[in-house]
C-alpha cells in the first residue's frame, strides 16, 4: 500500500497519513498484506473510504483554510488500485511482454477547469472557475475579481481540507480506479509512482517511469525522483524551487 499527501504550511499531513493507514488496514482481513483478499471493487472501495475517513477528520480538526491533495494505491496480484482527491497523480511502469516499460496513468488531476468539475462547482450559488496567470482558479463568485482572488482562490476541484471552499463547489470525495497488470517477463518488474504535482509538472511519466525502472530499490527511486524534481523545477524558474515535491515508489512483480 502507498499513500501520499501533499500540503502547504501547517500541513495536516499527519494525520491524513495515519487515517488513511489506520483505515485500509481496517477494511482488510489479512494486516500483513491486506490487498492480497480483495477483488477489485473491494479495493477501491478500501481505498475511498480511506480518504473519506481521513477528510471527516480534517473537517472535525477545523482544517478550513488548509488542505491537502491525497492519493492511495493498493497493489495486488495482476492489478493496481487508486484511489485520489485532488492533483496527486499515480502512474503505473507496465512492463510488457517484450520488457518495454509503457508509462500508464491511474489517476486525472481533479482541476477547477476540468469539464465536469467547472459544471459542478458552478452549480452552486457562489463557486466560480476564473482563468488566472497561474492556471484555472476555483473563487467566490459572489465578490469582485481582485477580492475574490484574495480572499479565496484555489487551484484544486477536489482536496481533503479547506473546507471553507466547500461552499463553493470544493469536494473531498475520492475518485478511484484499478488497472490490471499482464504478467511481467521473468526477471522484470512493474514500478508504480504515486507523487504530488512538484513532480508532475516538470517531469513526464515516461521519464519518471524509466528514472524509477533504472533504481535498485523503490527508496533510492524516490530519491532520485525528487532530485530530478529540484532540478527540474530550478531549472524552469531561473534559480527557483517551483514546488514541493513528495514521492513514493513500489517495484510489482
């Protein structure tokens, strides 16, 4: 099981991290590798009401101007399951039949400017997608532009926290997936990448998937995932950090 969050100051990280363990665990029968008595629509099932569990305690915690974007992976024999609210992105290394490694998404960025979430969010009274220099922004209509970019403007359509966007169209309900897996050649190994967007947005799957591939473990992975990420994102912003950067890395069989 992976399970990431990533979060500004104040991070409720902690706690999402233990309530989401603490409730995959629970929906499971067997503690030492709980994914393994699933079917599919079980795991992705454990996998939503792990986030559920983990956003009812953020909004008990008064969490309301900070949040969290999540993702939770379960792996079992011949599939992967995500589970995910907000812009953390899984993404699968399948290693085919010829050992070629092909880059596959589970997860799609919960964005304000997404179709669907635009629709949503502005079936409320208040909740407005407005396009800014940053990218689409999720804002209270019901104040004037440089106001509501002010006082409340998000980036995310989805995220667990915040909860004073909720009026405005913000959810923490998780969406979920599961992709199944052919049997990888003797001596490979799939890799699956569950990483905020301080990855995503300077590195692509391919490359993240073949930098994975190339470690010897998921540890020295997700290292060399997060330096790529730093440089990456100096690189971009002439001297700068872009983002925050958190990754996980699991080699399948």
């Amino acid at each position: 099981m992976l399970s990431l969050c990533s979060a500004a100051a104040a991070s409720p990280q902690p706690t999402l991290d233990a309530s989401i363990r603490r409730t995959m665990l629970d929906a499971t029968t067997a503690p030492l590798d709980p994914a393994t008595t699933l079917r599919p629509a079980q795991q992705q099932a454990a996998a939503v009401a792990a986030l559920q569990r983990a956003a009812a305690e953020l909004q008990a915690g008064g969490y309301e101007r900070c949040g969290a974007a999540a993702a939770v992976c379960l792996a079992a024999p011949g599939c992967l399951t995500a589970a995910w609210a907000g812009d953390c992105r899984a993404v699968a290394g399948v290693c085919m039949a010829d050992g070629s490694l092909q880059a596959l998404a589970l997860t799609q960025d919960h964005k304000p400017d997404s179709p669907l979430e635009r629709a949503r969010i502005e079936a409320t009274p208040a909740g407005r997608v407005k396009q800014t220099a940053g990218g689409a922004r999720l804002m209270d209509g019901s104040l004037g532009w440089q106001e509501a970019l002010a006082a409340k403007s998000l980036g995310l359509s989805r995220a667990l926290g915040d909860t004073s966007y909720t009026p405005l169209g913000l959810t923490a309900e998780p969406d979920a997936a599961t992709l199944c897996l052919p049997p990888a050649p003797t001596g490979r190994r799939h890799v699956l990448i569950v990483a905020s967007d301080g990855l995503w947005e300077v590195v692509g799957s391919g490359k993240a998937v073949a930098a994975a591939a190339a470690c010897a473990t998921p540890a020295a992975a997700a290292a060399a995932l997060a330096d790529l990420s730093r440089r990456r994102g100096v690189a971009c912003k002439g001297g700068r950090v872009l983002d925050d950067c958190t990754v996980a890395v699991a080699f399948v069989a």
